[in-house]
C-alpha cells in the first residue's frame, strides 16, 4: 500500500525540522509518519538543497528526461530510415 506522496518542499521542510529540532530522527519520522529509510533517502537526495534549488533540480531533470525520449525517438527513426533503405537495394 502506496503512503502520502510529499511534495519537494514539503521533504525539505522535514529535513530541516529534523536538523533545528532537539528531537531525535526517530520522532520526527514518527510525527509525520514515514519511515527511517525514507527520510534518510529524501537527506541523500536534497541534503542540503534549499527549495528554490531543489525545483531547479526537479525542473532539470524534467528537462533531461524530455531531450532523452526526444534522442531516442530520432535514433528509432535513422535505424528505421536505414533499414528501408537496405530493403530497397
């Protein structure tokens, strides 16, 4: 069963209780109900981004992932392209 999904600022927020708080990771894990390993995973990935650097972050990797598909689509149509040409001769 797939829990809350966080926002990026809502992870940074969390994070960042964590490290002002006197509280231990455990407790505020707890408060906000996830889990030791995913809030260990959020400190690994937006460690010690701020939130305007963390929607850059999330905004590049949109961007990357959108030229990939775009290459892989033109790769697909040269090997298309190459084989109908094989074909012909």
């Amino acid at each position: 069963m797939k829990g809350k999904r966080h926002t990026t600022e809502q992870k940074i927020r969390i994070l960042r209780e964590a490290e002002l708080s006197d509280t231990t990771i455990l407790d505020v894990c707890r408060s906000h109900q996830i889990s030791e390993q995913t809030f260990h995973r959020w400190k690994r990935e937006f460690g010690m981004l701020e939130v305007d650097q963390a929607k850059q972050l999330k905004e590049l990797k949109r961007e990357n992932g959108r030229l990939k598909r775009m290459l892989a689509d033109e790769m697909l149509g040269k090997e298309l392209l190459k084989e109908a040409l094989e074909k012909k001769l």
